[in-house]
C-alpha cells in the first residue's frame, strides 16, 4: 500500500470469495452460494475470479448452526496451528481446511474478498459488518453499496472491540466482510430477506468490478455503528434466564436507547430499565443463536468514518 497524490493505491482485487453456510441453518447464504455453485454468471465479473463456498458443509446437512463449535469463533492461530488432525472437532478441522484454500490469514497470498452471508432473527434489516475502521477498500466499498441501494437502507457495523471482536471465517481475507440480513427464523426461507442479501452482493461485486477497471474513489465518511457493549438477560443464581426482551425493545434494533428506557420484562410483569449512558444503538436485539453466548443484545455507538480516495496501484 502507497500513497499518492493523496491516493491510497491498492491491489487489484482478483480474488474474492462468498462464503455461505458458516452457520448452517442460515438459509439466505445456504440458498444464494449453492444456486451460485451450480451456476456462477450472476457473480462474475470481468478479470476476477468469484468462488462461492459452503464453509459448514456438515452443519447445512443437519441444519444447525455448527456440529462441535462455532466455526465463526474458530480462526485463531491456536486453532489454525492446532496438531491432531481428525481428533480435532469438526470445525476446528474446517478452520484449518478453509485456512489453507483462502489464506493462510495475514499472509500475501490470502484471498483479496470474502464475503460471509449470514441470517439474523433479529429485526436489523441489511446490514454490512466490518472488522477494521482503517480499511479504505472496505469503506469504500460501504459508501458504493449504501449509495446504490438507495432509498433501501443497509447500515454498517463495526467490531473491532478488544474483548468482543471475534475470529471469523471471513477474516481469513485481506479484506473481511460479514453481511447480516434479518429478520429471518433459523432454518427458513423469507423472499424479502434473500432478495436483499442478492442485492447487496451484486453491487458489491459492481464495486470491485468498478476498482480494477481503475475508477478512482474519491474521499468519503461513511456511518457506522460501533461496537461498545455485551447485555446478557437478568439471571438467577442458577444463570436461567429470569427476564425477556421488552416489547418496547423487542424488534427496534439501531433506534436509540437512552437512560431509563425499558429493557428487560420479568416474568411476573416488572420492567428492568437501561441503567448506562445514553443514547447507545441496541443490534443483535433477542438473536436466537446468542442465547448460548449469553447475549440479549450488542450496544453501539454511532461514529462517522472517513475513508481516503482509493485507486488501484
Ligand atoms: C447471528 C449470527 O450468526 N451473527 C454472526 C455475526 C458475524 O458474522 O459477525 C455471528 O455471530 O457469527
Ligand atoms: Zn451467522
């Protein structure tokens, strides 16, 4: 990476990939990558090379989010250095397979994109996840997408929180990117959903297809929605659950969430109300497969992004 003329100028990007399946009963990416498998001319574009992969083959067939461990919690270098071969669990096994076709992680010859599709029951609409706020490509790339879905909405998070970022399958890329659409139950199919997911890749592709003809991106500010905090359900001494989502939260992902506001409802009627400052953005509100994780909901905070003009080198 150089800079010039106030350019950043970047790689061509040859290589990208779409990950579906990463949790098997997300059925929007399973759907779109398989479809893509049997027949790739929506997704190619001129001079790069597209491949649309099940990264949870296992997980797909039973229709669950993994076998043995979350494969987007598995790219880490204890893992992806781990000896033991078949003893290891399933994903870890498959970490270690996908790490070696797509990377190996932060090295030259990983892949320039991945795109990893996944499903939310949580009401967020499109949204686009980004694991770096320095990643001018990606901004950018944000910027396009945003602009060109216009009046539809597609809004960007960003975790690159120390304790809650975790290591994803698309983090193997120089370039991660996470597009979240919801909501959608596990194991379903909702047109809505799957069209909006279709949408968005295809501008996406458009964008890296714009870039290697040599377009030049000019400085832009993207919105993004920072990951701040993790917010479990009210347990009891046992860690059950003694409180839901309230109906004034339940479904209002990205709107504010001040101090006061209800959050929780006990069940015997009682609110439980926000105690920290405000206003964060509650996302991931009452996520199904965030039970396990302790999770009711992420707070955000919302920042303005800068990205410098890009070009290709
Ligand atoms: C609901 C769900 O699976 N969300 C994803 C978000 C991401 O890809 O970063 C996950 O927890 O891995
Ligand atoms: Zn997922």
């Amino acid at each position: 990476m150089s800079s010039y003329n106030n350019s950043v100028c970047l790689n061509e990007a040859r290589r990208v990939a779409i990950f579906g399946g990463t949790h098997g009963n997300e059925m929007s990416g399973v759907t779109l990558v398989n479809l893509w498998v049997k027949n790739g001319a929506e997704i190619q574009r001129k001079g790069v090379e597209t491949k649309p992969f099940i990264t949870n083959p296992r997980a797909v067939e039973k229709c669950t989010r993994y076998v043995d461990t979350d494969l987007n919690r598995a790219f880490t270098p204890e893992n992806l250095s781990a000896l033991g071969g078949d003893d290891l669990p399933y994903e870890v096994q498959r970490a270690q397979e996908i790490n070696r076709i797509f990377g190996p992680k932060g090295s030259p010859e990983a892949y320039d994109v991945i795109f990893d599709l996944h499903n939310t029951t949580s009401n967020m609409g499109s949204t686009l996840i980004l694991e770096s706020s320095k990643d001018h490509f990606n901004l950018q790339m944000m910027n396009y997408i945003k602009k060109a879905i216009a009046p539809a909405s597609c809004l960007v998070l960003l975790n690159e929180h120390p304790l809650l970022k975790y290591s994803t399958s698309r983090s193997v890329a120089k370039h991660p990117v996470g597009l979240e659409v919801g909501p959608q139950p596990q194991g379903v199919l909702r047109s809505n959903i799957f069209e909006a997911m279709r949408v968005i890749l295809k501008h996406a592709l458009d964008f890296i297809d714009l870039f290697n003809e040599g377009m030049e991106f000019p400085p832009c500010t993207v919105e993004a929605f920072r990951v701040t905090e993790r917010i479990d359900y009210p347990r009891d001494a046992n860690g059950n659950i003694i409180a839901m989502v309230h109906p004034n939260l339940q479904d209002c992902d990205w709107e504010p969430l001040n101090p006061g506001d209800p959050m929780f409802q006990t069940f015997d009627g009682k609110t439980i109300r926000y105690q920290g400052s405000g206003p964060v953005y509650p996302t991931f509100i009452n996520e199904a497969a965030y039970y396990e994780k302790q999770q009711a909901f992420v707070t955000t905070r919302r920042e303005t992004l800068v990205a410098s003009s890009i070009r290709k080198a």
